[in-house]
C-alpha cells in the first residue's frame, strides 16, 4: 500500500514494516510542510501495535539535502522552519523509550564526488 500526502512524503506498509520516504526532488529538503508530514507519520506507525520497524529513506539519488535554505532566503519564515524541526527532533527520545530499536533509518549512499560538489 503506497500513500503520497502531497507534502513532499510517501508512506507505504509490508507486513510489520512501515515505509517512509521523503520525495522531494532532487534533494528531498526539509520545509515545515514535510517536517510536520514527517512527523506525523512517525506518530502514526508509532502507534500502530502491528508496525515492527519503521524505515526513512529519501528518494532518488540522495536521503536528504537538510533544510530548504533556499526558501528562507527567498523570505519564508526562518521561525516556521525551526519550529517545524524542533517539534520533529522532540519525538524522537519518545520513540527509543516505547520500543527499543524499533525506529530505523536509512541513507542513500553518497560517492566523494557527490560530497564535494
């Protein structure tokens, strides 16, 4: 089961496994939007009893650029961004208390050349 918010997120289940995968081309960054998106959706397989693991993986050739400096310097709100990011990191510790090793992340592997460009 593949599901898209239109966010900039696509969560898809198999089995006990709880798929999240940033889609924000080409470098899946982070904006309020997405961060609230994200976060909900951890909270979400979180509190599902039959999810055994949930998986964040990033689409295309990179996990995730980091936040959209981009947009803030175009003028968005430099606030909303921290907001959106503190109120994400916060449900991490939370997570790790519940169920031990049940959050998982993946990352895009990234050659040398990527890194340095």
């Amino acid at each position: 089961m593949e599901a898209s918010n239109g966010h900039g997120l696509e969560r898809s289940r198999e089995g006990g496994l709880a798929r999240l995968e940033l889609v924000k081309p080409p470098r899946n960054l982070l904006d309020p939007d997405v961060m609230a998106a994200l976060r909900d959706a951890i909270l979400q397989a979180d509190s599902d009893p039959d999810v055994q693991a949930i998986v964040l993986t990033g689409g295309g050739d990179m996990f995730c650029g980091g936040l959209d400096i981009e947009r803030i310097q175009a003028g968005a709100d430099p606030v909303a961004f921290a907001s959106a990011l503190v109120e994400l990191l916060r449900i991490f510790p939370t997570l790790a208390s519940k169920v031990p090793m049940r959050a998982l992340s993946t990352v895009t592997a990234m050659s040398a050349a990527q890194t340095s460009a």
